[in-house]
C-alpha cells in the first residue's frame, strides 16, 4: 500500500510541474518571446494545453472572472499540495502503523 501511495506522490509531482510549465508557456505566450508557429513550441503548447484545460475548467466555473488574471493554475497547484501534505502527514503514517 506504501508503494501505491508513492506513485501518487509521484503523479502528484508530476502534474505540479506540467502545470509550472504550462503557466511559463502561457506568458511565453503572451509576451510573445517564443514563436507560436514553430513547429515544436505548438506540440510543446498543445500537450500541455490538453494535460492541464481538464483540471483548469472547473476550477475557473467557480472562480469569477478577474479580467486578463488566470487564478486556476494557482489553486490547482494548492490544491496539489494539500493533497501531497495530506498523504505525507496523516495516510502514509495510518498505512505505516496498519501494516498494510
């Protein structure tokens, strides 16, 4: 069970820096520092888009609308950490004391 809980932690790590790239790609973007008709940055972009829209769009259902300021990526990576904490901090030891 141990080793269930660490490939989460490790999915979890994952996903947390999908989400940290996606966000610098989107200012890269923005500020149009990187060429979005170059063939490898559109890839680049549309992987992380599909990877990281799912999570972002009920996120940004609930938060009202603040203009040009996206707020969703930061309260997914929140809400990755309290999960991650959560897992550390009380799962894994009850899964540790259980023997499981």
């Amino acid at each position: 069970m141990l080793a269930v809980l660490q490939v989460v932690l490790l999915a979890l790590d994952i996903l947390w820096w999908l989400i940290v790239a996606s966000a610098i790609l989107s200012w890269l973007y923005a500020f149009n520092i990187v060429n979005p008709g170059n063939q490898f940055v559109d890839t680049v972009g549309n992987f992380l888009y599909r990877m990281t829209e799912p999570l972002y769009r009920p996120i940004r259902r609930i938060l009202p609308n603040l203009g040009g300021i996206d707020l969703s990526p930061l309260v997914l990576l929140l809400s990755i950490f309290f999960l991650q904490q959560l897992i550390i901090l009380y799962i894994a030891p009850a899964v540790l004391r259980a023997g499981i």
